[in-house]
C-alpha cells in the first residue's frame, strides 16, 4: 500500500515479497555498523522479519518502516519510516539506504516526507530519532530535517545514543 509520493520516490507498506530485498539491505556494512545485526541471513529469515517487525508494526502502531522506492524505476532503494521503542515516549524516525543510493538526497526526501505524514495524517505531536555518536550523516541529516539533539538514551546498557526530538505545535 502507497504511503505518500514525493518528486523522485514512492514510499509504501514492505510486504513479503520484499523480503529479497530487506536481506541485501539488512546486511550491508552501514547497516550492520550503525543499526544493527538483526539476524537476517537468508530469505526464510528476512521474511519473518517483514512479519514480525515490520508488518506487526503497522498492525499494533498503524505506522512502521516503510519501503522507498525511485518512482520511475519502481526499484528499492531503502527504508523509512517509524518505530514505537519501549523506552522512547514517543515515536522516532529511522531511515536506511542501500550505498549506492546515499549521497543523492533521497534520504532527506523520503524522511521529510514522512515526518510530515506523521504530522499530518498520524497526528504525532513529537517525533523522536536516535542515534550512534559515531554515525555522523545521519545526525547531520536529522539536524536538517529540523531534529534537535535532547541528550542521550542507553536502551540495551551497552553504549549510550544520542537522541533527537522534533515538536509540532497544531
């Protein structure tokens, strides 16, 4: 299901058949370094990741991870979206992209794009990210999305994450 359109991309539900394509993306070295070994080693495992994350989500939540895709291509380019975290109040924005396709903008689109969905058509009144120290871009990219850095959070008492917060007044 279409979320929203944006001038270079289209951002949608992820279903099963993009299990394929959330198994390259799960394991690139972005990915594995900044978010996360999530255990995605094969198709079997990437599709019940697609249900047990990702489709639960917009089941429980009404809104997860969505799939971007360039529209005049249809072909998958990343993830964006948001995540109901237990120790986080309120949601935060993620985003992932397949090497070949950062440094083009299409980051800020897609997650521009989708903070205002969630403004608008999700009513969220604050929307939150998180974040590595290490993971320079994407602080620099929430910063121009208009996320202030908070302080930090330490879900899992391994290392803290800095965390960022963006407020809307309606």
């Amino acid at each position: 299901m279409k979320i929203l359109e944006t001038e270079r991309l289209i951002v949608r539900q992820v279903g099963t058949n993009d299990a394929s394509f959330l198994l390259e993306l799960l394991n690139t070295p972005t990915w594995l370094e900044f978010i996360g070994d999530r255990g995605v080693n094969c198709l079997s495992t990437a599709s019940k990741y697609v249900e047990e994350n990702i489709k639960s989500s917009y089941i429980q939540n009404g809104f997860g991870m969505y799939l971007v895709q360039l529209k005049d291509s249809f072909e998958p380019i990343g993830l964006c979206g948001f995540v109901k975290r237990d120790y986080l109040r309120h949601p935060d924005i993620g985003f992932a992209l397949l090497p070949k396709f950062e440094g083009k903008g299409y980051a800020f689109e897609a997650s521009k794009a989708v903070l205002n969905h969630g403004r608008t058509q999700l009513g969220m009144q604050e929307i939150l990210a998180i974040t590595t120290a290490m993971n320079l871009k994407s602080q620099k990219l929430l910063e121009k999305l208009g996320l202030q850095q908070k302080g930090t959070v330490r879900p899992d008492q391994k290392e803290d994450l800095l965390l960022f917060s963006i407020s809307f007044t309606h």
